[in-house]
C-alpha cells in the first residue's frame, strides 16, 4: 500500500472518530440536560400528566378521599422537583411542632463546615448548666450527643411532647451510650447554636434557608420561643411553616443540601443527619422498637424490616398534631403534611403511614 493510501486511511479514521466523538458529547450533554434537577422558581410547577411520571390520577384520587376522612388540612406530595399532589391548603403557615427539631439540624450543617461549631465540645466547654445544677458525667456530653438524643442528660426540659417521664434515673447513663427523646437536648441544641454562632435562630433561618431556596409563605415576625423557664433555662425554638414551604426544605435535603447551582448546606451534612445513628433495634423506650423508626441528628430514620421498598433510605421529621416533612429517595419524592389551624384531633403515625401507602399504592408500576 503506498504512503498515499495510507495517510488517506488514516484521515478517514480520524474523520470518523471525530464524527462519533460529537455524537457521544451530543448525547451525553443531552441526557445530563434530561437529568438536570428540577426546582421551584417562585411558585412550584404541577405535573399535568402523573401517568408520565408513573402515577395513576383515579390512584391519586384516593389519596385525596382518604385524606379528607383524617384530621388532615395540607398535603404536598413532590417528585422531581415539580408537585405531583396537593391538598387541603398548602399555604396555611402555622406551627410545626417538633419538625422545628429537623430544620436545626440543617441549619447547624454550614457552622459545622467552617468550624464555627465542634461537635465534639462538652457542655463543661460550652459552660453550660440548668437550675438544680448538672452532674459532672452529665456535663460530658458533647454537642454530637445531643443532636443524636444520647445525651444520657435527664434534667426536665421547659415544654412537655418528649420521652423525659419515661428516663432511666439520672446519672444511671454515660454520654452518646443510651438514646432518649428529650426536649431538654432539643431546646438546649437552640440555645447552642445561638451560643456558637452568634445569631439568633429565626434570623439564621431567614437568612441561611428561607431566602436560599425561596420559601413562599415565612414571616419572620411570627416566631418566638417559649417554654416554663423556671423549670428548666432553655426555651423552645417554635416555627411555623406551610406545607408547600416544608416541602421546599425537604427538596433541598433529597438534593443533598443543593438549591440550583448553590450549595447551600454541605452534602456530606445532610447525608450524615438523614443517617442512623441510633438504629432500630436500640431505641428507646423499649416499646419504640415496635416501630418503623430509627434516629439520627434531630430526624428519624425508615430502618429495622420494614425499611424495604419506598421506606429503603427514607427519613422524616416529625411533629405533634401530624406535622410532617418526609423525604423518600428511591422515588425522588418530597411528602409534607400539615394539620393546621381549625381542626380538631391529631393524626397520628399510623394514621399519617396509611397516607403514605395510599400515595405509594398510586404508582402504576410498583
């Protein structure tokens, strides 16, 4: 073969090489665009078609009837980023109870990051005590036990809605040994925050989380703390917060922490509080373990049996009167609920569980 006739291969083979070159950029950069995460802008898109996104309408529908039969007044059902479902009012902002707990734990992620906060300080370091006085082994716990509820304090907290009547003795468990649901953690965590970082706790989540990813309905002038201060020197940090704005918050941790193109909390953060720590078979009371829930800092965690299917890597938060804020990854879905101003009775787990397999009976393909 003459030189000619080779060096005409060759140019051939680097013409075709480049031609396939270009297809597989081609492709790739449209199957990233296929792939771009979806967020809400000022108000949220709606999907017009479910079945598109693997929903049944008349399986929707029974969500919606089965809802309306439960103390249930807001329902924001997401996936990919668009709502998938609504009902009730999903604007109504009120208060959240104990999900507040839930949102801390994102707001701790950044002064965490940048060393603002060490999670392996003491209470001794961080001089803090309460009335009648802390025990020196009491003193030893650490911010990263309070956050996991291990921190074997049993001192009363200032508001009731926690495990505390149910403690072992006081002085009876080391630090980050023994899980408890205790609201004395809970408030003193607010009080830290403060503490560590200088700011105040609504104004960290105006300025940190609300005006990140565009929350529709917070104001700020709403929020204040409360509690029985003589009983214990911590208050609770109340919010309050609509369905469709919880939905936002959960959004932003199914996307590890990311709004956009801005990182808003650190990703390796919202892995780690959206993980056990406390797993199933070691909550506590020992009735817990009956349960679907483990616990990691200041969420709870699907995990035991029955974390199979939709609940495999699933966390909520969750709050008295069935405040809701469930993040479920295998199905790229965001779930808030609310149980707002002007109804009466509470929904309870089980109750809100059966909303939940009502909207998972709904998928077409299971």
């Amino acid at each position: 073969m003459s030189a000619l006739m080779k060096q005409r291969k060759m140019t051939a083979a680097r013409g075709i090489f480049s031609v396939l070159s270009f297809l597989v950029i081609v492709s790739l950069a449209v199957y990233c665009e296929e792939r771009a995460f979806v967020y809400p802008g000022v108000e949220w898109e709606r999907i017009a078609d479910v079945e598109t996104v693997g929903f049944s309408q008349e399986g929707l529908e029974a969500v919606r009837a089965h809802a309306d039969t439960l103390p249930s007044t807001g329902i924001v059902v997401v996936v990919g980023g668009k709502i998938l479902f609504e009902n009730g009012d999903i604007a109504e902002t009120s208060y959240i109870a104990s999900v507040r707990k839930s949102v801390l734990a994102m707001l701790y992620g950044n002064y965490v990051q940048d060393g603002t906060v060490d999670l392996d300080k003491t209470l001794v370091g961080l001089e803090m005590t309460d009335h009648g006085g802390l025990s020196d082994q009491e003193r030893e716990a650490t911010i990263a036990d309070l956050l996991g509820a291990r921190s074997g304090v049993y001192h009363p907290a200032s508001n009731s809605g926690d495990n505390l009547s149910e403690a072992p003795p006081r002085n009876s468990q080391k630090h980050g040994e023994y899980y408890l649901y205790s609201n004395l953690d809970f408030n003193a965590l607010g009080f830290i925050f403060e503490q560590e970082t200088g700011r105040n706790i609504y104004d960290a989540l105006q300025t940190d989380l609300v005006d990140k990813i565009g929350m529709q309905d917070f104001d700020r002038s709403t929020h204040r703390k409360s509690g029985n201060l003589e009983v214990s020197m911590y208050p609770a940090y109340h919010m309050n917060i609509s369905a469709r704005d919880l939905a936002r918050l959960g959004l932003l941790m199914l996307r590890g922490g990311k709004w956009n193109d801005e990182q808003v909390i650190p990703e390796d953060w919202s892995k780690r509080i959206s993980g056990v720590v406390t797993p199933f078979e070691e909550m506590n009371p020992e009735r817990m373990r009956s349960g679907k829930l483990g616990y990691g800092y200041l969420w709870w965690i699907f995990d035991g049996p029955e974390a199979v299917g939709p609940y495999e890597g699933a966390y909520t938060g969750i709050g008295a009167g069935g405040q809701y804020m469930t993040v479920v990854p295998k199905l790229d879905m965001v779930i808030a609920h609310k149980k707002g101003r002007g109804t009466r009775g509470s929904l309870s787990r089980e109750q809100y569980y059966s909303i939940l397999e009502k909207i998972f009976d709904a998928r077409i393909e299971k």
